[in-house]
C-alpha cells in the first residue's frame, strides 16, 4: 500500500519500527549504517514533498550498485560471472498522475528535470543524457510488456524522483541501477509486476539502448542478490546461485579515480572487446567445421558442449585463431568473406552503428584467452568460495587481474597500483571489476586487517602514487569513506516503503 508523503516522513522521522525494520532488512543492523539509510530516506522524502506536495501517495523503490569479484566481460560471451549487489544504490520515490506523463527528477541538481509520454515508446536523448537510463528501463517494459499482459497504452503516468549514492563511472553498475529501480518504479507506479529473473533479462537488452553492448550481469545482481552472498550468474543457459561470502572475509572496493565513462572511448573500447570476441566465435567455427559442430559464442566453446575435454579445445583454438592482431581484410579472407560482409556482419553493434575496427588490427587471440580462461577461474572461485578457501579465491581475483590487464588490455597504471598496493599490504586477492579502463579495484581481505588495507591505500595510493601522477585527482577527494570502503552484500533490487 502506498503510504501518504507526509505519513511517511512522519514514520521516518520518528524512527517508526517497521521503517526501521524494513532498513535492517536491507542493510544490516550496524546502528550507523542504520542511521546514513535513514536520513537518505529522510532526505528523499522532504524532496519529494518539496517538488509534489505532502499529499501525494508515495512508493519507495531500491536498485543497488555492484562489485564483481571474477568474471569480467565472460558475461557477453555466454561464460559465468560472480558478482555482489554491494549497499550503495539508487532510491526513486514514486507516485502516480493522472495525464499520462512521467515526470522525473533527481535530488542531485547536476542532473535536469525531464519528462515523457507514458504510453508511447520512449525517444533518446542525446548519448551520455542521464534520461536515457531512466527511458532505457521503460524501453524494457514497452518491448516486452505484452508477453505479461503489460500494456503502455494503458498507463496514466507518474512522478519520479532518484536519489543515488553509487559513484558513477567507476565500474560499480550506477547505470545499471537506475535502469532497474526506473523499471521497477514505473511497473509499480502503475500497479504492475515482472518476475525479478525475467525482468533481469529484459533489462540487459534494454540498456544497449544506451549504447554499451553489454551482458546481464549488472541487472540481474542488482535484482537478484542476497545479503552476505554473491550471486554466480550462468548464462549460457540463464541460471544463478548464491554463494556465501565466508563471515571472516571482507570486501573492500576502492575507485582509482580515473574516470570509466561508458559513453565515450570505453564505449569504443568496450564494444571493440565484444566485437573481437565475435569473430573469435567465427574463426573457431572454420576450425570446428571438420567435426560437424558450430557454436554461437564463447560459452559454447567448452567441454559439456563439444565432447571434448579442456585441452583438446586448447589445441583446436590455437590452429584456429592466428596469434598477434589481424586485420578486417586478414579475417575476411580467412572467413571467406568480402571485407565488407565481415564489417557489416560482425562488426555491426545494436544500434545498427559499423564499429571500425582500430588501425593495428583486431586482438582476436588474446581476447579469446582471457575469455576461456576467466570462465574457467569462475567456476573454480565459486567452488572455492562455497567450500570456504578464501586463498583460493584470492589466487583466482590477482590471476583474473593480469588476464584483465594482459590479454584483455583493459586495465591502467592506476587500477594496477591500487592492485599491487593491496597484495602488499597483505590482501587475499585484488584485482580491477566492471569494464575496466579505470573505475574501481575489489580486493579481499581477512576481516581483521580490513583497516590496515584501507590505511595502505590513502598512504600508498592516494597520498603517493596519485598526488603525483594525477595531483587534481587527489584534491578533488572530499572524504575517504567515498573513495575507498568495505561493502556489505545486500539483497536485490525491489521496493523499499
Ligand atoms: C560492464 C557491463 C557488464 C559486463 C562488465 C564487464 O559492466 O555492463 O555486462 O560485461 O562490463 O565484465
């Protein structure tokens, strides 16, 4: 039921115990954790009333950031990941109108007031325009909205208002969660419901909208996570499984500060990757015609499959896919295809844009390596992990970051830094999470000498490495808690109050 704005602040302020209990329920009994929630929500709600009055009926819906512990850019390819929904996220404030508009704003100025029709399929703003993952959730709904009796044409519209505490651009899946708590606010805003592990998927085509081709990792841990889990994502079929975070570790993430913006060359960058990846797909598949079978995507190239075991695909890789970068003309001629064909089949992303491939050429091998192999560190971390071998684990984070840095080429001298500082001070694993190119580092550590990392990344990282390399970076820190804090694994998007 929704609850009137003004009840609602009352119920907050006065620190009601279903309020309070609903809290916990998300983010755990430590008392201060308990009480940032709480004046978040205050926060939230005196906007609210500031912008629609007291009088409105309200919703309050949730969608959390993530860290990926292993298994980075696996998920395009159909290969496993292992993520955690961390207690850093988006909170909307919903109400319902009555003439068919959805009004939206954000308790952050930076980000402009907009609106649009609530019954017609929704137009993009420019690349970058904060409204586009708002309009990227509601894509979703419109395109598959039918197959669960969801009708747009019969919406009435709604006021919208965000508040968000995840740093953005920094590989910890803000876009993501505001794509997902939009959808759930404008499904509950009009009285309407997707199951979480559908809604997940949809929501993961729905943001190539925004223009990353990416997998569906961040919206599935962001709906589907649970407290002191990660969530092992298959997808190849789509399947998940929580696996328990052992109550001995922590896990801390801390933001190079270097900027991961997915919108301008990591956009390139990133759909180069899973370019590259696809014409792996197409080279194996010359390879794998003699014996009668094709794969669609990486995740098929492994043993359940193809009958054959890990190093018979090894073998039949390296014959298949030549070492060192190759050229759109090189794969072509190999394909058997004209130049062009290659460009217009393979390198065509969904917004129908042809990516151009770089002037050296296209890094098919190295990215077909890290690919198989990080799939495979997966399933050994989630093993690991469920039997409570924390070093284990570890091992698998620092090998997953030099496949990330090496063949992946995705990482930088900073998130490198932020990992060798970690592995110093003694950390079980580091390495770099989300796509890479600057953004966050997650690392693991025994409980116990949590402090002691986050002191060595403000001595050896932020007040040495950083002041020297990047001297505005370091002054533009306000606050450490900001940049550098141990996460609690919270559970999954849905509404709050
Ligand atoms: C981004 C994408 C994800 C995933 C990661 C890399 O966060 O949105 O789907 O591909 O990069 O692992």
């Amino acid at each position: 039921m929704a609850t009137k704005a003004r009840n609602l602040l009352e119920s907050l302020n006065s620190a009601e115990a279903s309020a309070i209990e609903r809290i916990q329920a998300v983010y755990g009994d430590d008392r201060q954790e308990r009480e940032i929630q709480l004046n978040r929500l205050r926060y939230l709600v005196e906007k609210f009333i500031e912008h629609f009055g007291p009088d409105e009926f309200l919703e309050i819906y949730r969608a959390p950031g993530r860290v990926n512990l292993i298994g980075e850019h696996t998920d395009y390819n159909g290969l496993p990941v292992m993520p955690i929904a961390i207690n850093r996220d988006f909170l909307c404030a919903a109400s319902p109108r009555a003439d068919g508009v959805v009004h939206v704003f954000n308790t952050d100025r930076q980000f402009p007031d907009f609106m649009f029709p609530a019954t017609e399929f929704p137009k993009p703003s420019e690349i970058g325009n904060w409204s586009n993952y708002v309009k990227a959730g509601f894509q979703g709904i419109c395109e598959d909205g039918p197959r669960f009796d969801i009708d747009i044409k019969q919406f009435k519209g709604c006021n919208l208002l965000f508040d968000g505490n995840i740093p953005s651009s920094a590989g910890l899946s803000s876009s993501s969660a505001l794509v997902v708590v939009s959808a759930l606010a404008l499904l509950g805003a009009h009285g309407k419901q997707i199951a979480k592990h559908e809604l997940a998927q949809i929501l993961a085509r729905a943001e190539h909208f925004v223009g990353t081709q990416g997998g569906g990792m961040d919206q599935t841990v962001s709906l589907l996570g649970e407290k002191d889990h990660a969530l092992k994502i298959d997808f190849n079929p789509f399947g998940y499984s929580h696996v328990p975070i052992p109550p001995e570790v922590r896990v801390v993430v801390a933001n190079s500060l270097v900027t991961a913006a997915k919108t301008g060359d990591a956009r390139f960058a990133y759909n180069c990757r899973v370019v590259e990846c696809r014409t792996a797909v197409a080279l194996l598949n010359r390879g794998l015609a003699e014996r009668g079978k094709v794969i669609r995507m990486l995740g098929d190239f492994v043993p359940a499959e193809l009958g054959l075991d890990e190093k018979q695909l090894d073998m039949l890789a390296e014959k298949a896919i030549p070492k060192g970068p190759l050229t759109a003309a090189e794969i072509a001629r190999r394909l058997n295809l004209p130049r062009e064909e290659f460009l217009n089949v393979y390198c065509r992303l969904r917004t129908g844009e042809i990516l151009q491939p770089p002037q050296k050429g296209l890094e098919v091998w190295k990215r077909y390596r890290h690919v198989i192999s990080e799939g495979r560190r997966v399933e050994m971390a989630a093993r690991a992990l469920q039997s409570g071998d924390v070093e284990k684990v570890g091992k698998l984070m620092v090998a997953s970051h030099f496949s990330c840095r090496d063949d992946y080429e995705i990482s930088c001298e900073t998130l490198d830094a932020l990992v060798e500082t970690a592995r110093d001070a003694g950390a079980l694993g580091s390495r770099l999470t989300g796509a890479g190119f600057g953004g966050c580092t997650v690392s693991m550590v025994r409980k116990e000498q949590t402090e002691e990392l986050i002191n060595k990344f403000k001595a050896n990282y932020y007040d040495d490495f950083l002041a020297c390399k990047e001297p505005e970076l370091r002054k533009s820190i306000e606050n450490f808690e900001q940049v550098v804090f141990s996460v609690q694994p919270v559970e999954g998007a849905d509404r709050l109050l």
